[in-house]
C-alpha cells in the first residue's frame, strides 16, 4: 500500500507540467511592448493567456501629455483587445490595459511604444 | 489574501454544496440498499431519515444564500463598485448576464430550485422513491456541485485545455462530493442504534461506501493530476510558490484521508462481519464513526485550502 501511495504521489508531482497561467496576461501586442514602429499604427491589439470578459476589460492608449489618442470602446474577441487609434504623430504613447479574465480575475499593466523610429 | 471576505464564503459554498450532493448520493447509491437488506427489523431508516432531510434542505438553503453572497462579491470585485452600486447602477444585471461567471451562477441557481422541487418527493417520507426521482435528483445534484468548476481557475484555457480542464474540474468536484459529502450523513448511520439489525445496516452501508470511495479516490487522482498539470508550472513552482505549497498541504490531507479510508475498509468494516463478540463489534462501530468525523474535518481543512487556492495567484499579475 504505501508503495502505490508513494507512485501516486510521484504521479501527482510528476505531472505538473502544463502551464501556470490561471489569470489573463499579456502574450503579446501589436505594436510590441516597448517596440518602436516606423509607420502609425491604425490600432492597438493586445493578445491575453486567457479569455477576456467584454463587460469588464478596457484600454485606454495616451501621448506623452496624457491625451487619449483610442477610439474608446475596445472590441474583444476571445483573449484578444483592440483599439482603433487616432492618427498619431511620431512620438512615445502609452497603452493602460485593465481586463478581467473568464476566471473573474482581474489584472493589468502598461506599455509604451514608439512611433517614428528610433 | 486571509482577510478576504470571499474565502469563507467559498468555504461556506462549497461545505453545503458537497454537503447537499453528498447525502443525495449516499441515499440513493448507499443507504437504500443497506435499508433494503436489513428489512422490517429496523429502525435505523426512520432514525435517520429526518437527519437525512434536515442536513439536505439546510445544506441547499445555505448553498443559495452563500451562493448570492459570492455573486455580490465577485460583481463588487469585478467592477470596484460599492455593494449600493452593485444593486443600482445594473452591475449585476451585467455580471449575470454578460459574463461566464454570471451565467454559470444563474444556471446553479435554476439547478438549485430544481433540486428543492425534487427533494419535496425525494425526501418524502410517505413513498417509496421512484426511479426517476432517483435519477432526476443524483443528476441535479451532480451538475450543483460539478457547474463550479466554471467559477474558478478551470475556464479560460484555449483548445483542448478549453474542454478538458473543465471537465476534469468537473468530476473532480463530484468525486469530492460523492466522498467527503457522504462522510456527515455516514457518521450519522454509524451511531444510529447498538442492535443487531442497526450493526447489519451499518455493515452494508460501510462496506458500499467503501467501495464507492473507491472510485471516488481514483477519479480524484486522475482529475487532480490533470488539474495540477494545467495549473502548477512544474515541480519548482509546487514549493517555491504560495500557490504549489498549498496544493502539496491539500495533497498530503487527500493521502491522510486514503490512509483513513484504507485502515476502515481492511481493518474495521470486517470486523462487523465477525460474530465474536458485542463489544468487538461495537469497538468497530465507534472506531468507524470517530474515522469518519476525523475524516469530516480533514475534508473540510481540503475545502478551506481550496476557497484560499481560489484567490491565490499563480505567478505575476503585472506583464509588463
């Protein structure tokens, strides 16, 4: 008995490999964190490990002053939030992104971005 | 995270749900047969009937009025809004509706009222159950307590994750209900009566839920595994994190309850098929039903570390 007790622990313990991502984060954005981007671009679109809640998750795009440079309401699809952008200049932007995950957990975080080059 | 009001009303939820599922399958997969097989000459099921019936409507009535406080709290939760706001500003007209949380909670509750309609028949004490009472309510109780699997970390996976995770979740709660759930109502027949006919239903009702714990213990390990594999990021984070030491506790309290569950089948139960004395089988008795509420307790801690395990986060919360 406590030979298949041991084995089964073993099994518990042995399988914990898959993924810890429980909460929804950022996978990936477009423009890329802390990316520079030649060209403006038309939106934002944020990538999450997990599915969003629409009712809930929002972000808010800002120039260097703090003007809102987004469209406002953010479409959301699955994990994936974009926003359309005002016609940006060259310069440093800001993305604040706040979502809740299918799992009714809440995170967020922030970005900037570049445009015009280095 | 302990100063969290949501943790002890998840311990509170999860108590009474697996509490309310747990009696109906111990009637209908355990007793019954016990209370058919002892026949006329006892009175252990008018003894325990209305025990039965009062844990049940108690236990569903603190299942839906724990259940609306996690709703309140989650809405407040999900859009930093006072509890006026909450109920003002429609908030929680958009959590139920629009969010998957909302709907699993308003399917549980619609699953809730219908398991009330069936325990007015169920735990009528005028009839024999029928068959699709029977399959109605174990049903109903199943889907209560399984449908919380939509409430925590086994949704919002992609692919096969999406189906499996939540699945595995799912019979993991009932597989939780159909053992710690049966604990109470057990310990309950266990001190029933000291007479011959009471010890033969106490006999059949051990050895039946012994081996319906069984095919409880097994599915936990299955569906607990494939829970630790989408949820753990491997051996590491199981003792570097707050999350994976919690788990290894719960881990360690599931084996100590086997290890209980393993001495009442090969020691104790067949000592009550042995006529060598009274007070050998009574010994057996009081051992059982002292195992089984040491085992309550332990259940009980697992249920307390898994409402933590809800709120606890697995790795950082800020990317970037």
């Amino acid at each position: 008995m406590r030979t298949r007790i041991f084995v089964l622990c073993l099994l518990l313990l042995g399988l914990g490999g898959g993924g810890a991502h429980a909460h929804a984060m950022l996978s990936s954005a477009s423009p890329p964190v802390g990316g520079s981007v030649g060209a403006a671009p038309r939106q934002v679109t944020l990538s999450f490990t997990q599915g969003l809640e629409p009712s809930f998750s929002s972000v808010q795009v800002t120039d260097s002053k703090g003007a809102r440079v987004d469209l406002g309401k953010p479409q959301i699809s699955g994990s994936t939030m974009s926003v359309g952008l005002k016609s940006l200049g060259p310069g440093t932007y800001r993305v604040n992104w706040y979502v809740l995950s299918v799992d009714t957990h809440k995170t967020q975080g922030s970005f900037s971005f570049h445009v015009g080059g280095q | 995270v302990i100063s969290d009001p949501l943790i002890y009303v998840r311990i509170v939820h999860f108590s009474a749900t697996i509490t309310v599922s747990g009696i109906v399958f111990f009637l209908v997969f355990i007793t019954e047969a016990a209370f058919r097989q002892a026949g006329n000459g006892s009175n252990v099921a008018a003894l325990v009937s209305p025990v039965f019936a009062w844990i049940a409507w108690l236990g569903l009535v603190v299942t839906v009025v724990s259940g609306g406080a996690w709703l309140l709290l989650v809405a407040q939760s999900m859009s930093d809004s006072s509890l006026q706001e909450v109920f003002s500003e429609g908030i929680l007209r958009t959590v139920l509706l629009q969010t998957g949380f909302g709907r699993d909670w308003l399917t549980r509750f619609v699953l809730a009222c219908l398991l009330g309609v069936t325990f007015v028949p169920f735990f009528s004490t005028h009839s024999v159950r029928s068959v699709w009472i029977k399959v109605v309510a174990v049903t109903l109780a199943a889907a209560l307590v399984g449908t919380l699997a939509w409430a925590g970390h086994a949704v919002g996976g992609s692919g096969m994750e999406a189906i499996v995770h939540p699945a595995a979740d799912f019979l993991h709660l009932v597989a939780a209900a159909a053992w710690v759930g049966m604990l109470l109502p057990l310990a309950v027949v266990l001190a029933a009566g000291r007479d011959a006919a009471s010890v033969a239903v106490a006999r059949t009702t051990t050895v039946r839920f012994s081996t319906f714990g069984i095919a409880s213990v097994g599915t936990l390990l299955v569906t607990g595994s494939i829970n630790t594999w989408y949820l753990v990021g491997g051996v590491t984070a199981l003792i570097d994190t707050d999350y994976g030491r919690l788990l290894l506790a719960k881990i360690a309290l599931f084996f100590g309850m086997v290890a209980i569950a393993t001495v009442n089948r090969l020691r104790l139960t067949p000592r009550l098929a042995q006529v060598v004395s009274a007070f050998v089988t009574q010994d057996a008795l009081n051992q059982l039903r002292r195992n089984a509420l040491i085992e309550v307790v332990m259940g009980a801690t697992i249920i307390g570390i898994v409402a933590v395990l809800g709120v606890t986060p697995h790795g950082p919360h800020q990317i970037p």
